[in-house]
C-alpha cells in the first residue's frame, strides 16, 4: 500500500493501453495523411476552375458593355451593329474554346495528382 501513495499511477489501468493507442493512433494518422493531401489536390483544382470561370464572366461582362457602347454609338446603322455584334461574338466564343480547354487540362492535371497521392 505504501508504493500506491507514492506513486499514484502505478495502478493506472490506462498505463497498460497506452501502447496500444499510440500505435493504433500512428497508423490512423498515416491512412489520414492521402485523404487530406487529395483533399488538398481537389481544392486547388476547384480553385483553379473557379479563377477560370471568373476570368470568363468577366469577359462576358466586359463584352456586353462593348456591345452597349457600339449600341450608343451606332444606332441607326444595322450594318455597323452588326459588324460590332460579330466581332464580339468571334470574341467569346475564343474565350469559350480557351475554357474549355483550359477544363479539359484541368481534368487530366486533377487526375494526376490523385494518382500521384494514391
């Protein structure tokens, strides 16, 4: 009796788990560690199509105040309407082919890093 008053942890029931849960919690944490770096994959490619999507509507928006300028400016003239209408249109559709393929290429570098991670 007097060994447990000097040393009150000598009859600590979780003194004989311990070494069983550092293990148990050292293998946890490697099965974690590709979960949260894919995790981290996944994010800075959604990042990456949202920073594209930005930069496409804001083509757009600069496009339809181009369209209202060449709308004040030319308004009686059909022909001239139409000639700025077709530029701006030959415009967004490159700026949609160029986010399209910057999707496309987006897909396959997110494929990549999930099977570098794997």
């Amino acid at each position: 009796m007097p060994s447990n008053k000097t040393n009150p942890s000598a009859n600590n029931p979780l003194d004989a788990t311990r070494p069983i849960m550092e293990w148990w919690t050292q293998q946890w944490m490697q099965g974690a560690t590709p979960m949260t770096r894919m995790q981290l994959a996944w994010m800075e490619n959604l990042s990456e199509i949202m920073q594209q999507e930005a930069r496409f509507l804001s083509a757009l928006a600069e496009s339809s105040q181009r369209i209202a300028r060449c709308y004040d400016t030319h308004q009686g003239d059909p022909a001239k309407m139409n000639e700025c209408y077709q530029e701006l249109a030959k415009e967004v559709a490159e700026q949609h082919m160029e986010r399209m393929k910057n999707v496309a290429s987006l897909t396959h570098d997110f494929r990549t890093r999930i099977w570098e991670e794997l």
